[in-house]
C-alpha cells in the first residue's frame, strides 16, 4: 500500500509543514536526551525546569528553521545543500538559547531559566544528527520502494571517474523515473582504482571482461570523460565493443541544458563518433566577409546537404537568402526549424530547376550574389534505371542555373559535386562529371566565378548506408552489404556544408576542391561496428548478407580523375583539383545536344554521355555493352563518334 501511495498518489510530495513539524518533534526529543546523557541516562535533574525550558527551545528552532528554510527541501532529494540549511538552523537556535540564558542571567525574564552549556553542545550535535539521519534513513527507505516496483533494475557502468563521471552518477540515480543501478566507476587513473565515490568502488579498466559483465548483469557503459577526442574515444570504445552491452556517451559541458547534465542527453556512442580520422575544423574562414549584406540562394535547400548550408548560412549577416526545393514537406519542416531557431531573413520557394521560366522569374526577382547549387539525384542504381530523370536534372538543371548565373551576373556559383564523378562507373556520376564540365566551360567567360566542391559519402545523409543499416538491426537484420572488400571516404553533414561554404569564400573561379578524407572505410567493418554499438554480437545476433555489387558501383570510390592532381590551400584539409584541359567548343556542343534531344531512347543517351566523358566506364550495369565499341573506336580514332539522337 505504501508503495502505492509512492506511485500513484496526486500529491506525492510531502508537506513541508509536515516535515517541520517532524522536526520540531525531533528537536523535543533530542532536548530530553540530552539530559539524560549529560546525567548518565538518569533522573538525577530538575525535571520541572525542563519543561519549562523545552517549549523555549521549541520555539528557537521553530524560528531558526523558517528562517533558514531547511523544512522546505524535497526529502527524497536530499542533498548536501539540506544538510547545510539544517546545519545553520541548529546554530542560529544555539545562539538563541545561549542568548537568553545570558540576558535572563541580568534581567530574570523567565525565574529558573538556565541551561548548562553542555546540554545547549549535546542537544545541538544530537538534533543535527537526528535530523540529516531521518532524511537519509527516509530517502533510503524511499530508493527502495522505487527499486522493489516491477520494473527490473538497469545496471551501468560509468567509464570515467572524475568529475563528470560524478556528475553523471548523481544525475542517474536522482532521476526517479528510472530503475538505474551504477555497478562501479572505470578509471585509467591508477590513483583513484579501488577508492569509493558515493560508496561505489572505482576499477580499473581491466575488470572490463566478458564475465564481470555477465556476473554483475550490466547492461551500458557510460562513457563520460570531458574533452575525449575521438581518436581516444574509438580506442576506449574498441576495447569494450565486442561485450554484450550498450556504449554511451556523455556530451561536452557546454551541451548541457542551462548547465546541469539531463539523463535524455546521454545518448548511444554513433558511428560518426568513431570517424577513422580527426573531424575537419575550418579555421580562418572568409565566409564571413564573403556573406556580408549579400543576397544567397541555395538550390535544393530542403535536402541533407542545402538544409544544413541554410542552417549554417543563417547565422551569417546576409542581406537575404533564397532556398528553392521542389520537395514541398521537407521545405517546410525546414520552414518551421528555422522559425523555432529565431531565424527569419529566409524565403523559402517551391519549384523545380528544370522549370526555365520559374527560375527566371526569381532572378529577375532576387538577383542573386551568391549561388549554393545542390540540387541532384544522387542514388546510384535507381539513376542508372532512369537516365532520363538524371541527365534531365543533374545535367539540364544544373545547366539552367549556370545560364542564368551568367545572364545575371551572379558574382560567385558554388557547385555540390561527388567523388562519383570521378572516373563515373554510373549514369549518376557520369551526369555530375558533365555537369562540372559545363561549369568548366562557362568559367572561360569570366562573367561569374564558379566553383566545385567533391566529397565522399555524408554519414546520415538521406538515402546514405548509416541510416540504411539503423534500419536494418531495428528489424533485426541482417545488415546487407554488396560486397566484402567495399570501401568509401566518408564525411559528416556539418563538415561537408562548411567545405562548401568555405570554398565559396576563397575560391576564385574555376577550381574543383576536394577534401583531405583520411583513409577509405571498409562498409563491412562499417557495419560490424554499427552491430556492436547497438549492444548486440555479429553473427550470433545479426547477421550480414553479401548481396552483391548494385548496378553501376564500384569498389573503390576516387577524389581524383586520372591525369589529375592537387595544390595546396592555406587549410591543409583542403585542395585544388588540376583538372586536365578539355576541348570547350566540342564539350559544349555536345551537352547542348544532351540536353535538348528526346531523351527516353536510353542507350542513345548513354552513348552521348560516354562521348562527352571518354573516361566513363560502366560497372556491373547494363550499359556495359555499349563500351566494347566504345573501347574499339578509341584505339583507332582520335575522336569518339557523336550519335545523334532523335529530337
């Protein structure tokens, strides 16, 4: 019943007149017992003058506690901060007491009244200790109904003992809504192993085994360590992954909610945590000055590129900005996002940059600075069955903002490319690579300044294999990987918007930037990991199922085309792609002509995109036949045919 009455009572809390006037009982009882120590536990006192001196003593402490307040505190949470309170209450009644015994002593107030100094010293000590013990004894008592409910205990491990790591536990076991149980703390400080905090022992990380985690039936580690780079993150977490638990993480003070750590901020340990290289940092950035009192549009600003460059430009001082998606839900979610962030210098548009006349419209409307082109199709294999909607708006749109970047004279136009485009082994890489070479051609004009920017893969980016595989150990698996030896340059969202953005601000016109990524990673190492961190065993509880290579995917993704190479910039994390020259006049003409033909004859389309990218080579696709010809023509002719294609 009583347990009950916890749970399920409106007014769990107890009355803070109640717990004054427990303690006024206490302080009652702490006086008669301190005369009965002081005259060794008998009567041998004047039993009168207690009772006349005790209803004295009351009403000290009765004032003492409202001044002080110390009946106010939440009992169950009783913390240092109730014990202090209680501490002064005690000594402003003592000096009461002593207060009126001395002008008692001169004025004879109350006949009789006076108290040895050694009652006044053993009342004090016996109510401080009688009161903080009935908090403790009851916020105790209280724990325990709380863990006798049905709901069963969670016990974690906290790696990390110092003062985060204390601040963790305190957060964890004041949070009464959940059944948490720390086991023990982690440290690698051998000074604090085998010391207590709080009464939990500290380890060292040695005890982190497959049987300590079994026996003791814990079920998280924690990790809250301050400062962690992530190198020392994956190390620590590489060391436990393969134990049948969930890997947490403590975010970094400045994260915290007005300062004070919320359990819903400790959140599972992520992939993108554990990045086989140091997260890119852009320093010194132009982009400040680049954005000032300037007019920014950005294409495809709903998307997981464009809506992060729209967060990320929002917090510049522009004169407006522009973001144009054709996806009308995703636009205004992104609407509302910004709204909520106190971001409002923003038009958001629905149209499509297929859409000549529409897009004409706005930059006669706007007319744009500065132009964040990423509007694309980017999946692979539903690109390589539908060349048409690909070349229609990665070549074809991409080509109308180009035309009237230049028409209008827009000062700078910063396009979103892909490593894919490089050395393209599908419809979608082929289509970007043409598309960069288009902007190559109107860079000779020197009308606008255009700009490309080439990455790998953005973790958690729509369509990406992060959140494919979340999915996947959410259904219970099995995670599907096309093949063994697969590998790809990864990048985070955040990183890939500020490449873009800041190579915007120092580019010049004409170059490609491509981005110091560390070492390719291995996607099935990717997804061992992804299980791991999940708290679940590869392939006991998941499995992963080779499926195959996808139509027009390779193995090995490239930042560099052959005959390539690269100058440095004053970030090291960022170079200048040396492309090799192409014939303008010739490449334009045949864009112009891809652009503007009947395009649903899917082989003619290819074939003209194989001419105007020589190196394009299909993979694993359909279109593979049409390079045996290709193949034959270009060790006999200088030039590929150009097939014509019917208008």
């Amino acid at each position: 019943m009583i347990k009950n009455y916890i749970f399920n009572n409106e007014r769990p809390f107890a009355s803070k007149w109640t717990v004054l006037l427990i303690d006024l009982c206490i302080v009652s009882v702490s006086f008669i017992l301190a005369y009965f120590i002081r005259f060794n536990l008998s009567f041998d006192f004047d039993v009168q003058r207690l009772w006349t001196q005790l209803p004295v003593v009351v009403f000290l402490f009765f004032g003492a506690f409202l001044i002080s307040g110390s009946y106010k505190g939440v009992v169950r949470h009783t913390g240092i901060k109730d014990v202090y309170a209680i501490f002064n209450a005690i000594c402003l009644a003592s000096i009461g007491i002593i207060a009126i015994i001395l002008f008692n002593r001169y004025l004879n107030i109350v006949e009789g009244f006076t108290i040895p100094l050694s009652i006044i010293i053993i009342n004090s000590l016996l109510t401080f200790i009688t009161l903080t013990s009935a908090r403790y004894v009851f916020k105790i008592g209280y724990e325990h109904l709380l863990n006798t409910n049905e709901t069963p205990t969670k016990n974690v491990i906290i790696y990390g003992a110092g003062e985060s790591g204390i601040i963790t536990y305190n957060t964890l076991t004041n949070h009464s809504k959940m059944k948490v149980k720390v086991v023990g703390f982690v440290d690698n400080n051998l000074q604090k192993v085998g010391k207590h905090i709080n009464g939990v022992k500290v380890y060292g990380k040695s005890i982190l085994t497959y049987e300590f985690v079994r026996f003791n039936n814990i079920s998280e580690v924690i990790f809250s360590i301050q400062s962690i780079s992530p190198k020392q993150l994956r190390t620590l977490v590489n060391e436990i992954v393969d134990l049948p638990v969930k890997v947490k993480i403590v975010p970094p003070v400045e994260d915290w909610i007005n300062g004070e750590l919320k359990v819903s901020q400790i959140k599972r340990v992520q992939i993108e945590d554990l990045l086989d290289r140091p997260p890119i940092e852009i320093r010194n950035s132009k982009v400040a000055k680049d954005f000032e009192d300037k007019v920014i549009m950005v294409t495809g600003g709903a998307g997981s590129i464009g809506s992060e460059l729209v967060r990320q430009i929002c917090k510049y001082n522009y004169r407006s900005l522009i973001v144009i998606d054709q996806a009308e839900s995703a636009l205004y979610d992104l609407q509302q996002e910004l709204k909520q962030a106190g971001f409002f210098n923003f038009v958001p548009i629905v149209g499509d940059i297929r859409d000549k006349n529409k897009m004409r419209v706005l930059f006669e409307e706007y007319r744009p600075d500065r132009i964040f082109h990423a509007a694309a199709y980017k999946h692979v294999p539903l690109m390589e069955q539908n060349p048409y909607e690909a070349v229609k708006i990665n070549v074809a749109g991409t080509k109308t903002i180009v035309d009237l970047a230049v028409d209008f004279y827009v000062e700078k136009f910063v396009f979103v490319s892909t490593d894919k485009a490089v050395n393209p082994t599908n419809i979608m890489g082929a289509t970007k690579r043409i598309a960069e070479m288009y902007i190559s051609c109107r860079q000779q004009e020197g009308k606008t300044k255009f700009v490309t920017t080439r990455f790998g893969n953005v973790l958690g980016s729509n369509g990406s294999v992060i959140p494919l595989f979340r999915k996947q150990i959410e259904k219970g698996g099995p995670l599907t990987v096309t093949h063994k030896d697969i590998t790809r340059y990864f990048m985070t969202i955040p990183e890939a918007s500020q490449l873009v953005l800041e190579a915007g601000a120092m580019g010049k016109g004409g170059e490609i930037f491509i981005f110091d990524m560390g070492e390719s990673v291995k996607i099935l190492d990717l997804a061992k990991n992804m299980i791991r961190l999940s708290g679940l065993h590869y392939p006991d509880d998941i499995d992963i199922k080779i499926t195959g290579l996808r139509p027009g995917e390779k193995l090995y993704e490239e930042l560099l085309a052959n005959g390539e190479n690269t100058l440095p910039t004053y970030n090291d994390k960022i170079m200048i792609s040396k492309v090799r020259d192409i014939d303008y006049a010739r490449t334009r003409t045949m864009i112009d002509e891809l652009c503007i033909s009947n395009l649903f004859f899917k082989d003619n389309v290819v074939k003209l995109m194989k001419s105007i990218v020589p190196e394009y080579i299909s993979n694993n696709s359909d279109f593979c036949k049409l390079d045996e010809k290709k193949l034959g023509n270009s060790k006999g002719e200088s030039k590929p045919e150009i097939p014509q294609l019917n208008n």
